[in-house]
C-alpha cells in the first residue's frame, strides 16, 4: 500500500487562480515525461505543459515540478502540478490521474509517508496539523516551532538522557565499583530528578498549549441582567447576544472568536446565575457552570457594588456606571455597556491577564491529548525510579526505560497503529 502511486489536491477546493496537485510514489519518471510531454527533465524544474488526458485531449496548461526521491515532502519521488483553480480542471485532472496507475490518497497519506520515509517524527506531523488549523499569528508562530522540530529536539534530548541513565543503573550491578563512574548513584538520582522536574514544568504548560492552540477561553458570568450580553457584544463588535431589560434572556452559552494581539479567543457569555424553577433556564445555568471549569479567565459582572474580588483568572468588572455614583473600588473595572465607557479597560485587563498567562511560550512543547498521557507516563515512571526503588538498580533502570520507551512512543519511534491512524487523521485531504 505504501507503493502505491497516490495522488491529491493540495490546495483548496473552489474557484482559484491557480490549484496544486501532488503525487507521490516510488518512480514517477515516466508519468512525467508523459505529463511534461518531454523525455529528458531536470528534477526541481518548473515546465510549462500543455496536460492531455488518455485520448490526448487537452486538459489544461499547467506548470509542472518534478521532485526527486529522497529530497521531497514525502521522501519518494513527487510531482507537482499547478493548474488554474477551477473545479471542473481539477477534477478532469484528478480524473486522468485515476487512469494512470495511481489512486486517490487518504487523509494524511502524504505526511504518513514522509513519517515512514523519517522525513517527519510524530511531534513534527502534530506541529503541521496545528499549523493547518492556525488561525491567529500566534497560533502560527506556535505550531511552526513545533513542525520544524523544536519539540523534537527537547523529547529526543529527554530520552537519550533516560537510556544513558537506564544503561548505567543497570551497569551498577554487572560491574565492580571501581570501573565505574565516581558517585554514579548520586548522579543517577540527580540526573532522574533533574529530567523529572523538566518534564512536571512541561506538564504544567499544558494549559498553555492548549489555549494557544485551540484558543483562550473567556467567560462572562454574574447574575441576570446584569449585562453580561451587552458587554459580551460590545467585546464582539457585533450584536450577537440577544439583550432584553427580562431577567433571564439568555439561556444558552452564545460564543463567538476573536483575535487578540494575535491570540486566538473563545469568548462565552453565558446564563444569569439565579435560583429558578424553570426547566431550560436550570439547563443554562448548568452550562454556565461547565463553561466556568473551562474557562482560563472569568469576567465576573456586577451592576452595583460588591466585595467580590479579583484573582488569577477573574476580573470583576462593576457594569452600567453610567447609572452608579461612587467608583472608588480599585479592584474592579467599571463599564457602560450603554455609552462603551470602560470597555477599553476592560480589554486591557483582559489583555494584561492574557499575555502574563500565554506569552513566553518559547519553551512550551505542543502538547495534544496523546501526548499529554504519554508524559504524564513518562513523569509517574521517573516517580516509580526515584521513590519506589530503594536500592534496587535494575528496578530503578527499568522504570527509567521505561519512561524512555513513553518518549519513544512521543515522537513515534516505538508506536502501534492505531496512534499513528489518530495522528494522521487530523491532517486534511492533500497533507
Ligand atoms: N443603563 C445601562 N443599562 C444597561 C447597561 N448594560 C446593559 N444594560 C441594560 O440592562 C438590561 C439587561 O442587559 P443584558 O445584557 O440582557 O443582561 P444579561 O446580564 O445578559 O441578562 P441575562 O441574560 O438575563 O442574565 C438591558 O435592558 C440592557 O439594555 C449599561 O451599561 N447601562
Ligand atoms: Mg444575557
């Protein structure tokens, strides 16, 4: 199967000036003298071609680029073909292509190919879907360190520093005292906790990959009619919330993206907080509940004055000012959803609080689902060495290849089917 000829449109589907076609498969030589129409070629050449179908029939004019095994995306041979956007060419090319001795591929398929090619290790190919997926300028930038292998860098340097570790507590036994190391079991411990402690940090930025990755989640609670919707709309720019002077308006969780300073926002404004016999509004307010545990900062909304007060991920902000006299209380920010007085203070509090969570995150790994259980893996087996162990060596060096084996498992080196099917089918049709 990974023989196969496989092809796909790289590009988006839809009208476009121009649409990428790419195949890739063991020796492309002679599909691309027939598509060039030319016997001899130059690999990483762009040529302009007059594309027939099987009866010769012109298809199109397209540029055409050969790339050359093993230095192309996937590590076997590759051909580009750019044609004009149109659904209709596209699809008359993909066509001939299906009566070329190749099939369409599967979602993924390339990438899968250049990881069996060791063009690409598993966290490279998780930094690729997150690139696809970027939206804000920091979700790019996040996402492309990882794709270029800076994630890579960090789990391969962790586990050669395991294997190293693993192979000289197991060493302790076979061999006599002298030949080995001074202090070799207090390094071996320090060198453990060492690499332990990288990893429990690594573990706590979990949170942080995941708002930058999926986006930061902000809700706005309080009581009804409070103006939780105005203000949720006034930080929109749009009037998505339906907002009525009837306590209870809002039932469901309305949310709505934005961008801030290039971060990618869930903004949620949710249910007024209230005693209440009605069936859906209890229902709300569940969900408001559940948009609360989410949630990476809270925007507490009050239209009078309270004792309530700020913390690490809650802003409390005193709403309709324009009805309140006194506006002592340092610690809360006052608006007008009304007269949009305070609404910029408001994002820059949100703004303040964001950056001094997410910025910084040079040193943060891209941490998804299956890579967060693997670490914490990893971490629970660096535990087991250092706590559990004793002075038993091969029991200390086994949980420590162990956690070495989780790495391994991490970038793909040692991995089972079915991780790489849920890798791989993150990535679109073409990737
Ligand atoms: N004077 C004044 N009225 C406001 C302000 N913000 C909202 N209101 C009014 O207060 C009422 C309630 O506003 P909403 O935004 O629907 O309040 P809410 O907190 O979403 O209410 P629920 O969805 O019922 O929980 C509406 O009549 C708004 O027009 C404000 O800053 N000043
Ligand atoms: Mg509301």
């Amino acid at each position: 199967m990974n023989n196969d000829t496989i092809f796909a449109l790289s590009s988006g589907f839809g009208k476009s000036g121009v649409a990428v076609i790419r195949i890739s498969g063991d020796n492309l030589h002679d599909l691309f003298s027939k598509i060039s129409n030319r016997k001899k070629f130059d690999a990483r050449h762009a040529y302009f071609t007059n594309l027939t179908d099987e009866n010769g029939d012109l298809i199109d004019q397209c540029i055409v680029i050969y790339f050359e095994s093993p230095a192309s995306f996937t590590g076997q041979d590759i051909i580009e073909i750019h044609s004009h956007g149109a659904p209709a060419v596209i699809n008359k090319i993909l066509q001939f292509l299906s009566t070329q001795n190749a099939r369409m591929a599967l979602p993924g398929e390339f990438s899968r190919r250049a990881f069996l090619n060791n063009k690409m290790d598993l966290t490279d190919v998780d930094g690729l879907a997150a690139l696809l997926n970027a939206q804000t300028d920091k979700q790019r930038q996040f996402a492309l360190k990882s794709m270029l292998g800076g994630d890579s860098e960090k789990y391969n340097s962790w586990r050669t520093k395991m294997i190293e570790i693993a192979a000289y507590s197991a060493a302790i036994l076979d061999y006599d005292e002298n030949d080995l190391p001074k202090n070799i079991t207090k390094k071996i411990f320090s060198k453990t906790k060492e690499l332990l402690n990288e990893i429990k940090t690594s573990l706590l930025r979990y949170n942080v990959s995941r708002a930058i990755t999926n986006g930061f989640n902000i809700a706005l609670v309080g009581e009804t009619n409070v103006g939780k919707s105005s203000v949720f709309n006034r930080l929109v720019g749009a009037n998505r919330a339906i907002v009525s002077d009837i306590a209870g308006t809002t039932r469901d969780v309305i949310s709505a993206q934005i961008d801030i300073d290039g971060y990618l926002v869930n903004l949620s404004d949710t249910a007024g907080l209230r005693e209440t016999n009605d069936e859906i509004e209890k229902q709300g307010i569940d969900r408001t509940k559940t948009e609360l545990e989410n949630a990476d900062l809270v925007l507490h909304i009050f239209n009078k004055k309270t004792d309530a007060l700020p913390d690490d991920k809650t802003i409390v902000v005193i709403n309709k000012v324009d009805e309140i006299k006194s506006k002592t209380n340092k610690n809360v920010i006052y608006t007008s959803a009304k007269t949009g007085a305070g609404i910029d203070n408001l994002l820059n509090a949100i703004r303040t609080k964001m950056h001094s969570i997410l910025d910084n995150s040079e040193n943060t790994l891209v941490i998804n689902a299956r890579t967060y259980k693997l670490l914490n893996d990893a971490k629970s087996e660096l535990e087991q060495a250092i706590e559990k162990s004793g002075d038993n060596y091969d029991i200390f060096s086994e949980h420590v290849r162990t956690a070495a084996d989780n790495i391994g498992k991490i970038l793909g080196t040692i991995t089972a089917n079915d991780v790489m099917d849920a890798t791989f089918s993150q990535l679109c049709l073409g990737k």
